[in-house]
C-alpha cells in the first residue's frame, strides 16, 4: 500500500479549505465575495437604518426595512447603477459596479424575506 505524494497533498489542501472555509465553498483568490449589507453600512447608514431594526437617523430617509416592502429589490438595479436620485434634496447620488448592486440586491431580497417571513 504506497502512497501518492501529491494525491495526498492535494486531499490535504482540500481539507485546509474546507476546514477554513466553515464547511463552505471558498472563493477563489481572484473573486471576492462582495457584501451588500457592508457597501449600504458605508454608503447609506448615516441615514438610513439598514437592517431589520433600528430607526433611520435622517427623518426623510425611511429604513431600507420599508424600501424593500414598496420597490421589489430588482426594480432598483437600474437606479443603483446608473445613479440613485431620490425624493429628498440632501442626499448624494451613488453609482455601484454591476458586482456591488448584485450584492446589494442579494442583501435587499434578503431583507425583504425577513421582513415578511417568506
């Protein structure tokens, strides 16, 4: 019974990964994993509440919580992309990479499903 160097090697590796990776695919090096909660954190946060909880701190600006339950998330790809404008003058215009409002998509449907336990 020998042994195979680099089958061995290899079924090590796979096991580091995995182990790593909780159980879960990892993604390769090259593409990361882009978190659509974390890019509304930084972006939409100092006024919006943007989880499932939490008020927004802009009066005008209502918790993405509502958004998801008035606008199906993917109707907001286009403004995402292009440039978000809103109906209150103080708020500054975002464009996202098509990666980024796939993310944020994800994360809205996400949030919508929370929302309504479905």
């Amino acid at each position: 019974m020998g042994f195979n160097l680099r089958a061995d090697r290899v079924a090590l590796v796979a096991s580091l990964l995995f182990w790593l990776g909780g159980g879960t695919a990892v993604a390769a090096p090259d593409t990361p994993q882009i978190d659509g909660a974390a890019i509304l954190e930084k972006n939409c946060s100092r006024c919006h509440a943007i989880g499932m909880t939490g008020d927004s701190t802009h009066k005008e600006a209502p918790p993405f919580r509502e958004i998801v339950m008035r606008y199906p998330p993917e109707n907001l790809e286009e403004s995402l992309a292009e440039g978000i404008v809103s109906g209150h003058a103080d708020m500054p215009e975002f464009t996202f990479s098509s990666e980024e409002v796939s993310a944020i998509v994800g994360y809205l449907n996400d949030l919508k499903a929370q929302v309504t336990g479905k």
